[in-house]
C-alpha cells in the first residue's frame, strides 16, 4: 500500500514508518523542515516537505494514499493553539475528500469525548467529529493517555532540584501510555484489509500515580529519595515559562490537562473501555529508557 503518514519523524511517526516499511509498503512522511528530508529518506521513505496549513501541499502529499495516519503537530508560535488544532483538523478532513483516501488512522487523546474537553482534548474531539463526516473513508481515533516520553521534559528538574511534579498530588492517578505502543496500534489498523468504519480505541500502556512515578524513576536512576511533588497553577505556569513554554503552550498542554486529572473529569469515558485499551509496555520497562537518557543528559 501507499500510506502517507504526519507528524514527520517523532516518537510515534518513526516507528511507525519503520513498521510499515519493513512490511513493504511505500511510505510517505510529511516534514515541515527541509533538514529532515535525508534522516526520512535513511528510512527507505518519501519525504513530503511542507506546512500542513497549506491544503495544496497536503492535497499532493495525500494524493494516491490508500491510507493516512493523522496528528496535529505542535505550534509554539499559535496565538490560539485550540483554533490552530481545528484548522488543521479542517483541512485533512479537505485534502481526504479531495484525494479519496479510504483508510486513516488519527492520533486523538483521553478525553477527546468532551466538546470542552480540557487542554487539547476539545479540540481532538472536533477533530474526530469532522472525520466521521466523511462518508466513503474508514476512520480509527487513538485516544492514548498522557505519554511516557513526557517525563523526558522532568530531568532538569529532577538533575537540578531532585524532585519531579506536576500542578497535581502524589495520589492522582494517570493513564500513560508509550509512543511505540501507538505506532504498533495504528500500523496493524492500516494493514487491516478488514478495517471499516468508524471506530476509537484507547491506548493504555500502563497506569500509575505521580508517587509511584517518582518511586520507579527514583530506583531507575539511583535516587531513592525522589519525591512527588504537587506545585500549584500558578507555580508550575510561571516554571514552564521560565523553562521557555508560552502561557498558551503551558495552560493549554499541562495546566489545563492538570486541573481536569486533580478533579477526576478526564478519564469518565475511557473507564467504560478500558478492558479493550490497547498498550503492552509497562512503565517500569520504560524507566529504563529513562534511566539511559537520564544519564547521557550528564555526558
């Protein structure tokens, strides 16, 4: 098949580009920086460099796929990253018509059952409800939980301070869920000749409390002593700026999603399905990834 995948070369793209080239299909990955084009084509794929804001480019990059794996790729630079999410929705829903592409696989989130859904999760849920407009495609939506590699973004913290943390206590729970066990998710969807519909499944990989986060990072990299702690909005906004974020960036990807995980609102929905969620990999196994990145953060 020609399958032409977004989100160019990240933590679930890649492996799902390898994925589906080792089962000999021909692949196309969108990119909007030139520099990528060569690490793409070390990939045995097709690099499509271009701005997924631009319905032209994505007409030509969709045109002859028999499926697209989807993703709303991140702007730093958006005023208004909900409207921004949208618009993109907008536009892939327009280029797939357009292109008559039958099969995608869209990358949504936990808690994308909510129109307001916090954080990015309202505007997923737009997303999804534009896709399933679209009368001859098969449609799967992919609502993960928060992502393992996320806590890549704590070892400053962890380095420098020796605690990790969140505008959330010790003793909320989180439904986490690790890139490669999406990317295996949406690979064995878009090979499915059998695939029709429109469906959405959760990818769970594991689930855990920001206690228990801190106790297996803690032993993965030696620091027994590593503690949860819970900052508040207002604290972890002015952090994450500092950091480099945008108050839009920060409110809209961490303190928003924060508020709804403290309040029990985010995973009401995904608690009737969780019994067919998707996702193999523990965190425990992934705290050794994080160990190894930990300590290459110090070469």
């Amino acid at each position: 098949m020609k399958i032409t995948l977004t989100g160019s070369l990240g933590n679930i793209s890649r492996p799902l580009a390898q994925q589906l080239i080792a089962h000999g299909h021909t692949v196309t990955v969108i990119s909007r920086s030139a520099e990528k084009a060569a690490a793409i084509e070390a990939l045995h794929a097709i690099p499509a460099i271009g701005d997924v804001e631009d319905p032209a480019f994505l007409l030509r990059a969709f045109a002859q796929a028999d499926a697209v794996y989807l993703m709303i790729p991140p702007n730093f630079q958006a005023a208004d990253i909900k409207q921004y999410m949208k618009n993109v929705g907008d536009g892939y829903v327009q280029a797939i018509k357009q292109a008559g592409v039958k099969r995608v696989v869209n990358l949504s989130s936990i808690g994308a059952h909510l129109p307001d859904g916090p954080g990015p999760a309202g505007a997923n849920h737009y997303v999804e409800s534009r896709l399933n407009e679209l009368t001859d495609t098969h449609v799967l939506h992919l609502r993960p939980g928060m992502f393992y590699t996320n806590f890549f973004g704590s070892i400053p913290m962890i380095r420098h301070q020796h605690i990790i943390g969140n505008n959330f206590d010790a003793q909320v729970p989180m439904v986490l869920s690790h890139p490669a066990d999406i990317a295996t998710t949406a690979a064995n969807t878009l090979e499915d000749a059998a695939f029709t519909g429109k469906h959405i499944r959760y990818i769970a990989s594991d689930e855990k409390t920001g206690g228990e986060i801190a106790t297996i990072l803690g032993k993965a990299i030696d620091q027994q002593e590593l503690a949860w702690v819970g900052f508040s909005d207002e604290e972890l906004l002015q952090g994450m700026m500092q950091g480099g974020f945008t108050e839009e960036m920060a409110r809209v990807y961490v303190i928003e999603i924060g508020i709804a995980l403290r309040e029990g609102t985010l995973f009401d929905n995904y608690r009737k399905h969780a019994a067919a969620a998707g996702g193999q990999i523990s965190f425990r196994t992934f705290a050794d990834e994080f160990a190894a990145v930990y300590k290459h953060s110090f070469a």
